[in-house]
C-alpha cells in the first residue's frame, strides 16, 4: 500500500516502458503526464532483462491484493502495458505483460481478498492462516509402547 499510494511507484515503474507511440485522448485521461507528454522523441527501455524486472514489478504490485489492483487501475497501467506488449519481441516479457493485464483487466466483484492471486503461476501463494489458535492433542498416553 505504501509503495503505491505514498510513493506512487507504479509511474516510475511504468515511465521506462513508456513508448514514443500516440495515445488517444480517452488513454491520457486519468494518466500521468510525464507518461505520455514526452512525445516522439521518448525511447522504450532497451535492455531485455531491465524490461522484464520492470514488467515482474507490477505483476508483484498487483498480486498484493485487490485494494493494489484498483488502484494501479486507478493509474492506467493497462494503457503502457498495452502499447509495450504490441512491440515487445521477447516472449518471457510478453508472457508477463499478459499476466498483469489480466490481473488489471477482470471483473473482481463478489470474489475474496486474494482469491485471484492463486491464478497467476510465478507468484508465491501465502498460506492459509489456521482458524485455531490450539491443534487437537492425543490425551491418550495407554496408545504409546
């Protein structure tokens, strides 16, 4: 929450995968400006591995939980992760830009806090808490040789 809230990391994760491309006038409503006034000149970040980094970022943002997601929503990520997969050429990249869109882009009403994130595979899945706080113990010690 911090990270995305107080920092607003998402922007300055997104800023390097930001392309040179137009983005239509619905696109730029609710986007940072520094993601889509840099004009023609702006160049993709061209290290492979970086990308990829980068890409994992916000998938590990969005599996945070569903508060994480609507407000990454909130920011438009979808808009670059969109215009970075149409001319991303690595498969593994690709692959992960699908995986956070569609984290960003399903319908999530009526489902549990973190029910999705088991639907992603790469990301570690936080075990269950026990519901008691006590487990059954065998009192019966005349079983024992």
């Amino acid at each position: 929450w911090w990270l995305i809230n107080t920092l607003d990391i998402v922007n300055y994760i997104l800023y390097p995968l930001a392309g040179p491309e137009e983005l239509d006038l619905d696109d730029k409503i609710g986007l940072c400006a520094d993601l889509w006034l840099s004009g023609p000149d702006k160049e993709r970040e061209p290290h492979v591995d970086i990308r990829l980094l980068l890409v994992e970022s916000i998938l590990l943002l969005c599996g945070s939980g569903w508060q994480s997601r609507n407000t990454i929503r909130k920011q438009k990520a979808y808009v670059i992760l969109k215009m970075a997969d149409m001319v991303e050429e690595d498969e593994m990249i690709g692959s992960r830009i699908d995986d956070c869109v569609q984290y960003l882009r399903r319908d999530e009403a009526g489902t549990e806090e973190g029910s999705s994130d088991k639907l992603v595979p790469g990301l570690p899945i936080k075990p269950e808490p026990s519901r008691t706080l006590t487990s059954k113990v065998n009192d019966d010690y005349d079983d024992v040789d």
